[in-house]
C-alpha cells in the first residue's frame, strides 16, 4: 500500500513539475485555469503526504522493537540480535530536526552518507568548519537539502539562471576562473586583447595573445535563525512541511539578496555593486518612462545566454500600467482575466521587493543572468539549542551554508564600433 500511494505522489509531483516548466518556456505566469488545476493537484498531493506519513508511522511503530548497531559495534564486529531492519533514513526533515534537537545520538544522524561525523569512540560529532574556529551542526541529508536548495525561476530571481559551480571537494575552497580583459582601444578589446591581421602570401604570421584577467569566488558563511515551540519539533509529522517551507524560503530570500545587492565584502557581490552593470540615468526623478525603458534595452548585451529578465519592485506597477508610447498609446494593456502581460518590450518581468525602492539607483535592472557565477560551498547544516529559550519551551534553530557569487564581467563590453553595452543594465537616478 505504502509503495502505491509513493508511486503515486511521485507521478503527481511530475505533473505539477510539467506545469511550471511549460509555463517558464514561455516566460509566463499560470493562466487563471492552470491556476486552478496546479492547485487542485497540490490540495490533493498535500492528502497523499498526509496518508503516507499515517501509514509509514504505523509500519514504523510495527518495527519497533528492531535493533540498530552502533556505529562503534559496526567497527569492532560484534554481532547483534537478529530482527526486523530499522530505518536507515529520516522520513522526512521534521523527523532529521526532531532528532537533532532531542536525540543527537540517534544512529540516523551517523548513519546516512555525508551526514555527521563519528568520534574514535563511535560518539556522534558535528560537522566542523573549515577554518580554524568550530561551529557544531549536522549537515542536512541530501535528499532533503535538494528540496531546500533547489528553487523554481518562479521563487528566486538569480540562482535559477545564472551558471552554479558545485561545491566540489574540498568544499569552501575558492575558485579562480579568467575572465576576458576587455579595456582598452576597441576593436582590439573586444576579444581580450587579440590583434587581427589579413596576410599576404608568405608573409610573416604575426603573434597574437590574449589578456586575460582573473577574478575568485571563495564560499562565505551565511546563517539564519528560527524559533519554534518543543511541542511542535516533537510532533515532527506536522513540523516537517512548516519547517522544510521556512528554511528554503529563507535560503532563497538571503541568496537572492546578497546575488542582487550584496557588497561583495564578507558576502556575494550583487550585480547593482558591480562595475560590470551598465547604468542609465532616468529622465525624471523618483519615476520610469517609456524612454528610460527603451534606453536600456539599447544598452543591453544582445547575445549569448538565457533571455534577459526585467527586475522590478512591485512599487513601479502603477507607473507602468499608467505609461504611454510618444503617440500616447498605454504600452501594457491588461484585462480583469489575465491582468497585465507577463513581457514587457520583449523581455519577460519579474517583480522583485528586494530591488531598492523606486527611484533609487537600481530599481529597474534589465539583466542576463547567465553572465553570473554563483560558487556553492559546504551546507547547508543545522543545529538546535533549547538554552535560550530554555523557560519558554522553545528551541532556536539555526540553519547555514556557504555560497559566493558576482558578474563574470569586469567592465561593460565596448563593442567594435565603441558603444557600450552590457548584460546588466540599470536604471540610475537623474544625471
């Protein structure tokens, strides 16, 4: 029974997982209809984890009594009891936070690849960071740690689009990657320094050489916190989808940040700080017009890459929807069905309240986003503590992991006839 009702989710999940990518293959937001179907098959794939957590639990309690070999028993070959075969993983991230918080030596927490670390004794200990000081905490099992990593286009602006470079080993190493020297006189800046040249028959070839500059990612620490009741941690089966929902939306919130507008100094270097991002100055402070918009899009970097994507704060949209053409024509048009179009001058929008507010420097961003390397690191890990909160019966969670990312370019590109362009475009305040 249980193993129906999985292989049904796992065909539900693929159908809702149809939907959304046939909906960002046309760079579109669901239809009022597909709306309502995705969310009819959601209502009903959150009854099927209902029926599935009841009946695993009840085989769970059926297997109870099985014994499980200490990983120091496992070394030293003694031979336990014969019986029924207990669970080698967490059923779901609930149950991984239940355990970390109230029984850090359950063997699960040692047991499952790349997850904790067992002492010369068998004891459990925590996963350590990489440089000198130490910071305790379990690493989150992967099949868990590809739900809250993984992030639809829909939820997160950056990571979705941009090229990732896997942790690898050893984890939080940096990274160097050469990126073309561009300055200089064009043409010849166009290919990193590389001079062309036709040659007559027997003529010398002339050597030619490429400049090349380099820039690192080297993964930072980032970290977040949550508090929750001890009675909710216990009761893992209603905690999991509360708490799975609650790190990856907060994973993504603080990437997309920093991806967006992190300084670069203990953090990632967010396009709108980089020298990369081609500004433009608007017409008119503390709005957008239709000539901004077009501006930009001139000074976009057309090849190469996914399709640019607007980034806009939800404060611009009555800007937009009130904005004319110079022959006073309404450039969106929107019905009470479909509302406003999901494109604007050709490239899909995005709206984003993590974009500084309107009329700020970097309000409205215009970006290829394929033109961004995000460096993963090690993590994520979790840890729990019960001592600030100890009177309250409530339990800080922490979650952190380490990540870096900034443009691939280090300048905007002047193209051969000297007009500058770039992936990243932004709009800045009145010159």
């Amino acid at each position: 029974m249980l193993k129906e009702l999985r292989e049904k989710r796992t065909k539900l999940v693929a159908q809702m997982r149809g939907m959304i990518e046939a909906a960002e293959a046309e760079d579109r937001d669901f239809t009022a209809e597909e709306t309502t179907s995705y969310d009819a098959l959601k209502a009903e794939l959150d009854g099927l984890d209902r029926r599935i957590e009841r009946l695993a639990n009840t085989e769970a309690a059926e297997t109870a009594g099985a014994q499980v070999v200490p990983a120091a028993a496992r070394r030293q070959g003694v031979v336990q009891p014969q019986g029924p075969s207990a669970s080698k993983e967490f059923e779901n991230l609930g149950q991984f936070m239940s355990a970390v918080r109230f029984n850090p030596n359950d063997p699960r927490l040692n047991f499952v690849e790349g997850v904790g670390a067992s002492g010369e004794n068998g004891e459990i200990a925590a996963e350590l960071r990489m440089d000198n000081d130490t910071q305790g905490g379990f690493m989150i099992p992967p099949q868990f740690r590809s739900t809250i990593m993984s992030v639809p286009p829909q939820d997160a602006l950056v990571r979705p689009r941009a090229q990732v470079i896997p942790a690898g080993s050893p984890p939080d190493a940096g990274i160097t990657m050469p990126a073309l020297d561009q300055t200089g006189a064009n043409p010849g800046n166009m290919f990193g320094g590389m001079n062309f040249q036709w040659i007559g028959e027997g003529d010398e070839k002339p050597e030619t050489d490429a400049k090349l500059r380099e820039f690192t990612l080297t993964p930072k620490e980032i970290a977040g916190t949550v508090t929750v009741t001890d009675k909710l941690l216990r009761n893992w089966q209603a905690a999991s989808p509360f708490i799975e929902n609650l790190m990856r939306q907060g994973v993504t919130a603080a990437e997309d940040y920093a991806f967006l507008r992190g300084s670069g100094v203990a953090q990632p270097l967010g396009a709108l700080n980089s020298v990369a991002t081609k500004f433009i100055n608007r017409t008119n402070a503390n709005t957008v017009t239709y000539a901004d918009l077009v501006e930009m899009v001139a000074r976009l970097l057309m090849r190469g890459g996914t399709q640019p994507v607007w980034s806009m704060p939800q404060s611009a949209l009555p800007k937009l929807a009130t904005m004319v053409d110079p022959e006073g024509h309404y450039i969106w048009k929107a019905n009470a069905v479909d509302g406003f179009a999901g494109t604007l001058l050709g490239y899909p929008v995005r709206w984003n309240n993590r974009a500084p507010a309107i009329g700020s420097k970097g309000d409205i961003l215009l970006a290829d986003w394929s033109y961004y390397v995000i460096k993963d690191g090690s993590g994520p890990f979790v840890a729990a503590s019960e001592h600030v909160l100890f009177r309250q019966n409530k339990t800080v969670i922490k979650i952190f992991w380490n990540v870096d990312g900034a443009p691939w370019l280090t300048a905007p590109i002047k193209e051969e006839n000297g007009y500058e362009v770039s992936p990243f475009v932004g709009l800045d305040v009145p010159a």
